[in-house]
C-alpha cells in the first residue's frame, strides 16, 4: 500500500474560504480568530483530514522530538513495565513520552492516535494482545497510513501486523515457545494432567501461549484430548474463580498453567482456601514474572518476560530505522524456577 498525498493548508484554506495565514493562526491557537472563522477552518480541516506536517515544524523550531505509549491499563505490572522501557529509552535520547490508555476500547485507542499524530508524535507504541478481527484489521490499516503521511511511525508492540506490506514496526516476545518450555517444565517433573487457565479465544498473546502449551503437551507423548483449556481471561479474580470452579468440580488434574501472573494468584488464593497446598497438593506457573511473583506463597515458578526491553526496543528500532523500513523482531523468554512446582501428588 501507498500513503496518500499529504492535505496542504492551502487545500485547508480554499475549502474554508480563508487565507491561508488565517488557517495558521487557528490551527496555531497563538493568535486571536472570531469565533466562526476558527468553527469554519476547523470543520475544513477534518473534512481533509489535515495534519500539521511534523517535520515542516521541526524546521522552523515547533517540531518536538515525542513518542507515545498507548497501553490497554497502567495497573497491570506487565504494561507497566513496557511503559518503563518506552520512558527510559525516550529519555536516553531526550525525546518527551506521553502515555495514554484505552480500558481496551478501540474508539478511545483511535481517539489517542489522531491526537497524537496531529500533536506531532514522531512514533506511536500500540501495546499488548488483541482479537485479531477484521476490525482490528481496518484500524491498524488506517493508523499505519495516516502516520506514515503525516512522517511518523507506528510500532506494534507485542500484538501482530494484519499486513506485511503495512508501514508498521512489530516488536513482539515468543509468546508460544514460552509456553511450551513452562509446561515441559511440568512435565518433566512427572505431571500428565496439567490444565490451562487464562484462555480467551480471538486474543493474539494468549491464543500463542494455549498452542505452546498444546505443543508441549504432545511433543511428551499425550493426545489432544489431555488438554484443558479454561477460557477465563485474564486477572486475579478470573483465576481465583476458574480454580474454585475446578475444584468443585474435582477435575482431575495435578497441576495448572495459568495465562499470566495474575491469574496465577487468583489460582494460589483459590487452593489456599480449598484448604490445600501448592506444590504438594498441585502445582501452578505463571507467566511474564512481574515483580511480585517472587512474593507470592510459594514464590512463583513462570516465563520471564523482557517487557522493560520490549518498550526500549519498540523505540530504539523505530528510531533507527526512521520509518524506512518494517520487519518483526522477535525477543526470547526463558523460565524462572521457584518453589510452585513439585512432583504430582
């Protein structure tokens, strides 16, 4: 695909009926404009599309060296951390860092992209999983064209591009080769009846890790039908739940992965009051080791996650390559062993 060519304010001012000194002065805010004119020029500019070109305004001093984070919530350590990375490495370089989150509405990540391509944003970080739908899709389309018209760059940032030919940079971690290695771990502690806690269908970064598991399962031997996927999403009280589910259930099984940390404590909470142990009882591993695993009761066997790297990275590359060129680029996990895993009981 091709970027379109680039609105002029002298389109901006034609279509409003105005000078086009007048347009810079609305579109500036530093000088005073009645009140209809500024309405007029406005409306024109949405009507076009319009924005200021970043570099144009670098050249005359109004540029601003900035990249944005755009995170589905900055209370999950996981997202906390790759804002982390995105700050420390915008600082490295002297370029400002503004982060914004969406609660996972796609209307409020749109919002959050126009307004930072039309404050200038030279590269705009979309973070974390997502449904990969058609809808996703189109919006992804839309954001990669109309920064890449407007000079700036947009990274992926743990979530896939819909298309390769898109003006995208995709920084992702091996979601799928994580999960396999933490349930082979299980495995080779003698456990067959592991369960998987954390699924949500649709979703890129959990979809890779129930495959990694899957994988895992039948590189030692057992059929497809040995494994249990519990599509509770993510949280702690998503995990708590689903594990009390199972054990009321008295499902068989010796041992859980769950999707994330955070479902992990909801699944150590739940067999805590169950009025049983882990690992003696069952054991359990997380994923993306946030700083607290190492405190839970037992501290927590899980995938470590370079998510502090994943932010440095989503910008040292986009710097580097200054929009030139896409690609993926793939960062490894490895496994943290704690005290959460034992033989089966």
């Amino acid at each position: 695909m091709t970027a379109r060519e680039r609105v002029t304010i002298r389109e901006v001012a034609e279509r409003a009926g105005v000078s086009v000194a007048t347009v810079s002065r609305v579109l500036s805010g530093n000088y005073p404009v009645p009140p209809a004119t500024r309405a007029r020029v406005l409306r024109a500019a949405r009507a076009l599309d319009y924005v200021a070109n970043a570099h144009a305004r670098a050249l005359v001093g109004g540029g601003r060296k900035m990249v944005a984070v755009v995170l589905r919530q900055v209370t999950s350590p996981f997202y906390a951390h790759v804002a982390e990375g995105v700050e420390a490495e915008a600082a490295d370089r002297g370029w400002l860092c503004l982060v914004g989150t969406t609660g996972g509405d796609p209307q409020r990540e749109m919002d959050f992209v126009q307004l930072m391509r039309e404050e200038g944003a030279r590269v705009v970080i979309l973070v974390g999983g997502v449904v990969e739908d058609d809808a996703y899709r189109e919006r992804v389309a839309h954001y990669a064209q109309a920064l890449s018209a407007s000079g700036a760059r947009l990274v992926l940032c743990g979530r896939p591009s819909p298309d390769p030919e898109l003006p995208t940079l995709v920084v992702e971690f091996d979601n799928q080769a994580g999960a396999r290695a933490i349930t082979a771990h299980l495995l080779s502690a003698g456990h067959r009846r592991i369960a998987f806690l954390g699924g949500l269908p649709g979703n890129t970064a959990l979809d890779a890790r129930v495959r990694g598991y899957r994988a895992a399962l039948a590189e030692h031997g057992l059929p497809p039908g040995d494994a249990y996927v519990v599509d509770c999403g993510l949280g702690r009280e998503a995990g708590r739940r689903a594990m009390g589910q199972l054990l009321r259930e008295r499902r068989e099984f010796t041992a859980v992965v769950a999707g994330d940390d955070m479902v992990a404590a909801g699944v150590l909470r739940a067999v805590t009051e169950a009025g049983l142990r882990v690992p003696d009882d069952v054991s359990v591993v997380g994923y993306n080791d946030i700083p607290l695993a190492e405190d839970f009761s037992p501290p927590l066997t899980t995938v470590r996650t370079p998510a502090e790297e994943l932010g440095r990275a989503a910008v040292r590359l986009a710097v580097r390559d200054g929009g030139e060129h896409g690609g993926r680029h793939l960062l490894g996990t490895h496994i943290v062993v704690r005290e959460s895993v034992g033989p089966p009981a």
